[in-house]
C-alpha cells in the first residue's frame, strides 16, 4: 500500500512551487445558491415626478462584478488531477447543512464507486504497485495486475465507506473536507494536516476525527481478508493503517491547494 504514498508525494514534488505562490481563495460556487446577484427594483413613478424638476437618476449600484470575481477563484472540482475523486471537498468560506446518514453513504459512493476516477485512479496505483514489485505473491503481466487492480479497488470502496459514512453516522461527524482558502503556505498546510485528526461535527463544533482513526483502521483490518498470507497478521495490519493516515494527510494538503493549482496551472476559474 506504500504505493498511494509514494505516488501523492511524486506529484506533490511536481506542483509544489506553484503551491507557494499562488494566490488566496474565495467564495463557493459549486454548492449553490448565490445571492449575491441581488439589485434593487423599486423605482419612483415618472407620472408623479413634477414637470418642473428632472427625474433624479437613478444611483448606480453594481456590487455584481466584484462578487462575480471572488466567485470565479478558489474552486473545487468533482474531480483533482481529472483522475483523482473530490467529491468530499467543499469550497472555502462556505458553511453547509450536515448530511443525513443516506447522503453520507452517496458521498462514500460518489468518491469510490460511481464516478469513471475512481476507476482510473486505482489503475494507476495497480499499475505502480506492479512495477514496484509491492507484494511479489501477487504475481506479473496481465494476471498480476488483475490480482492488484481489485485488491487495490477494494481497499479504495471499503476505505470510503469507513471513513465516509459508516464511522461518520456512528460519530456524528461531518466527513467533509472545508477549504481554508487563505491564509499563508504554511497555515493552510498546517490546517489541511490537523483536519486529519480534527473534524466538523452534524452540530456544527468539531471533534477528535474518529472517522479517520477508526475508518481507516477497520479498511486495514478487513485487507487481511483479501491479501496474501504474507501481507496479513497485526504488524502488517498496524503498518496499513499507518499508510492509510498518511494518504489521508496529503490527500487533505492536495484538497486545501487544488484551487490554487486548478487556477494557476491549469487556468481554471
């Protein structure tokens, strides 16, 4: 499982520098309503106006395009990378209702089973895992890769599901990730670290992260069900469950900084 590490990191290197300079983040616009597009109606009647005097012009009030342009930054996507599901995050400066314990358990789905990057994404951690020989009783070529590709799958579904609804209905926590969106490089990336061990709750405080902790433990206990022998037993188990908090950390940088890279590097609004 060190692959999902190694290949978050290897991308990470890469966007890195734009990271550093890119600028702070704004408004939602992918959970609606805005009502920011709001302009007054209300006119004085000219048929009343008297003759002698002009009717007064009326002020020009036009807040729009300063909104449209806090509206235009600081994105998230369904999806990072095109590959990489995002479903769970939420743009900065946003405050949403808590989920029912039903959408809880669409989100898991949206972010491991019904979206083609969920898909696309465990192929290429298959794929690495394969070429760096991860668990050698899984095999080589075409067969070896089936052997990685639903094991991989696999931890993917069973993860989400933890992390994301089952443990969250339990808890009573929000599994969502909320964007900072401001603040220097170094803030946000201490912020996006502690929100894996710190969460939102359905009441609006927040709360140990018992989602993370538990969820993750419990997906790296349910792969001894699956793995090989020799990838199996409570050392290997104790080590998953490292890889997977690990994962989540740099998945919650990436979610924090993927407006800035969708903007800055891809030229995204």
């Amino acid at each position: 499982m060190s692959e999902i590490r190694s290949a978050v990191l290897m991308v990470l290197t890469f966007i890195s520098p734009a990271l550093a300079c890119s600028p702070t983040q704004a408004m939602d616009e992918t959970n609606p309503p805005d009502y920011s597009s709001q302009t007054p109606t209300s006119q004085s009647n000219p048929a009343c106006a008297s003759p002698s005097e002009p009717a007064a012009a009326p002020k020009s009030e036009n807040p729009a395009p300063q909104n449209k342009k806090d509206d235009s930054e600081g994105q998230q996507s369904k999806r990072m990378f095109y590959i990489v599901p995002n479903f769970a995050a939420v743009n900065a400066h946003t405050q949403l209702p808590p989920l029912s314990t039903r959408e809880k358990f669409v989100l898991a789905a949206h972010d491991s089973l019904m979206d083609y990057s969920s898909f696309l994404w465990t192929g290429i951690l298959a794929g690495q895992a394969l070429a760096l020989n991860s668990d050698p009783e899984l095999g080589h070529g075409a067969a070896g890769y089936g052997r990685y590709y639903w094991r991989t799958f696999t931890d993917g579904v069973s993860g989400a599901f933890f992390t994301e609804a089952i443990v969250p209905a339990i808890t009573h926590e929000d599994p969502r990730y909320y964007t900072m969106g401001q603040g220097s490089f170094f803030r946000r990336t201490g912020y996006a670290i502690s929100r894996t061990f710190v969460t939102k709750t359905d009441s609006g405080g927040n709360s140990f992260n018992w989602s993370e902790l538990a969820g993750n433990g419990l997906e790296a206990g349910l792969s001894n069900a699956y793995y090989p022998p020799e990838e199996r037993g409570l050392s290997q188990t104790a080590r998953n469950w490292g890889t997977q908090m690990e994962s989540a950390l740099l998945n919650h940088v990436f979610q924090e900084f993927w407006p800035d890279i969708r903007k800055k590097v891809f030229r995204a609004k």
